[in-house]
C-alpha cells in the first residue's frame, strides 16, 4: 500500500484555464486582482485538489498541496508556525462535507485563524461524477441518473451554527454582488467561510435537463434567496445568499466577534 503523498509547497501565481461553462474562470481572475490589491506577503494557499485547487492557483501566493480532506488542520498548523500571514483554504464540496466535514466544523468551533474558500459545484467532479454529500435530494449527475437519494449538506449553515466569525455564500454568476462578498471574504475576521456555488455543467447541467451552461445558471439562480426571503422547507434546494453572518444590521462588535481580521 502506497504512502499518502507529502505536502509540498510550490509558487502559485499561474493562470490555469477553468471550464468557462462553470465560470470559475471568471472567479479566478476576479480572486487574482483582489489578492493583488490586499498588498503585503503573499498568501500562503492550502488545497488538496479537484477544481478548488484549480482556482487556487490564480492566487498570487505560496501554495501548499495536500491529501484529500487534510487542508483545514494543515493550515492551522501552517497558521501557528508562521504568524501574522494569512493563510486561505480551498476546499470543494465533496471534500468539505466528506472527509474534511470534521475538520470544517472544528475550525469554525474553536475560531482557527484561516479563512476558507469552498467550491461547490455538487458533485464529485473528479470521481466520475458520483452525487456529494452536497448534492441536493434529487438531482441527477453523470454517476447517478437516477438522482441523488440523501439530503444534501448545507455548508454554509452548519458553519454558522459551529461558530465561525464570518458566513457568506454566493453563485459564481451573481456578478458584482459576488465582487464585493468575495472582496469582504479576504479581510473578514477568522474563521471565515465562503461558498460559492457553481454546478459542473457537463457532470450536473447537462443531466438536469440544461440544454446549455447559460440554462443552468439561470435556474442557479432562481435558487438564490436574497433580499431576507426564507427557505420555504427542509428538502428546498433554494439556498441563502449574500453575508450570512454577521446579519445585516449587526456590527462585528454586536456580533461578540472581538478579534481584528487577520
């Protein structure tokens, strides 16, 4: 039986080509300009892989490769042997609400001085297209025609309710409003957690009946709750989005969240 792969730490910085049809492409460019903007060292960057380590490798940053579903207590460690840098997460769907669930709920219990990224585009894309434990009830992906049988995780909620500092979810499409979410993100106070939610068109769009990216990401995002709505009931696939916590109207004071952004 083969050793698990070290960790090993490389320059990112290079701009990867991300299927447009999942517009990561887009949020790529977009993390690029604003870890530029945030001046200072440079990032240091924890993914393991799939397509959030893909968009980790627009980051301008030390990038650090690790197994599957070991980037959270990774980047604590990185963290405490080198304080005053901030550490950013990249985790998918599968890997946060599977293996490295564990981890995500225990970083945002004890407040861990990270901030993570997580890609949820529904599926495994990198396993064949197997249903994650975020994909939601019902929908179809390339492993599975049938349908997804499970509920499906909400990450965005079961962070939140663990204690992180900071919550915020968004669809890779929502233009300027992910903008400004993504930007708050970078200088949020720790532990924070982003989710962005961009199905993979050909192992999710395609088996739902989208006869193009375009299609799928116009019921994305009819899916989306802004505005204060609510989820109408528990097997909903809608979602909240925008900052989830602190709630609008709650300064990080009010919020009992003492601790300066790192």
């Amino acid at each position: 039986m083969s050793a698990a792969p070290v960790p090993r730490a490389s320059v990112a910085g290079e701009t990867r080509v991300c299927a447009e049809a999942c517009g990561l492409g887009r949020l790529g460019a977009r993390l690029a300009d604003l870890v530029l903007r945030l001046g200072g060292d440079p990032l240091l960057l924890v993914a393991s892989g799939g397509c959030a380590a893909t968009l980790a490798s627009h980051a301008r940053g030390e990038m650090h490769r690790v197994p599957l579903g070991r980037p959270l207590p990774y980047a604590l460690g990185l963290a405490l042997a080198r304080p005053g840098r901030d550490v950013l997460v990249f985790l998918g769907d599968g890997e946060a609400a599977g293996p490295g669930l564990g981890h995500l709920l225990h970083a945002a219990r004890r407040g861990d001085p990270v901030r993570a990224l997580i890609v949820n585009n529904e599926v495994l894309g990198g396993a064949g297209g197997f249903p994650s434990a975020a994909t939601p009830r019902g929908r179809r992906t390339e492993a599975a025609p049938q349908g997804s049988e499970a509920r499906g995780v909400d990450l965005a909620a079961l962070a939140l309710e663990a204690g992180a500092a900071w919550v915020g979810r968004e669809t890779v499409t929502a233009g300027a409003a992910l903008d400004r979410l993504l930007a708050e993100f970078l200088r949020a106070p720790s532990f924070a957690v982003l989710e962005v939610r961009a199905p993979c068109y050909p192992a999710v769009g395609r088996w739902n009946g989208h006869a193009s990216p375009e299609s799928m990401h116009e019921a994305l995002e009819r899916r989306a709750i802004r505005d204060g709505g609510t989820v109408a009931r528990r097997d909903d696939d809608r979602f909240q989005a925008g900052r989830l916590w602190p709630a609008a109207g709650v300064s990080h004071a009010k919020a009992g969240l003492d601790q300066e952004p790192r």
